[in-house]
C-alpha cells in the first residue's frame, strides 16, 4: 500500500556564524529525484530509482538514530565531498564557503 501523506526529509545549511539567529537564512540541498520545490518538474526515471532519494523516503518514517547514514551523509555535506554532491541536483554553496 502507499500512505496518503509523505513525510519527508530535508537536509539544509546556512552560512550564518550563528545557526539560532532567527534571521539565519537556510537553504535546501535538493536532490535529483526526491519531491521538493513544486516548480520544478516531477523526475521520471523507470523501473530504477535513485539510491539515495529512496532512502530519504524511507529515512522518513523512523528517527536519525535508526538511520545512522543520514548523520555521515550530513558530515560529507558540510565537508563538501564531491563524490557525494554528485548525487544531488543542487548544492546552494557551490562556488562559496561551505555551511
């Protein structure tokens, strides 16, 4: 069966020296495939699906505890890792100091 309402996970940094700062701006990493801005348009790639937007589906319904790999996925993030930026569609820090 399919839920009728998705929860999803989103990942996001910003650039602020303080994160609490309620003017803090925070911009969201967005993936190839996985819902996020509802202007773009939708992926469409079958039977396949990314690796990486399945899991965050999944990851989704449980807690980071029980999905270890989200908080790695976060360190390569901020580290700025190539090889994992390849896997998403947009990095908002391209060409700046990293979150």
């Amino acid at each position: 069966s399919i839920t009728k309402e998705r929860t999803e996970v989103i990942l996001q940094g910003t650039s602020s020296l303080d994160p609490n700062d309620p003017t803090a701006v925070w911009e969201e990493f967005e993936f190839k495939c996985k819902p996020g801005d509802l202007r773009r348009r939708p992926c469409l790639i079958s039977p396949y699906h990314y690796r990486l937007d399945w899991l965050m589906w999944f990851a989704a319904f449980q807690t980071y505890e029980q999905n270890e790999w989200i908080i790695h996925l976060a360190g390569k993030l901020l580290a700025q890792e190539e090889e994992t930026l390849s896997l998403l569609a947009t990095n908002p820090f391209a060409g700046r100091d990293p979150p």
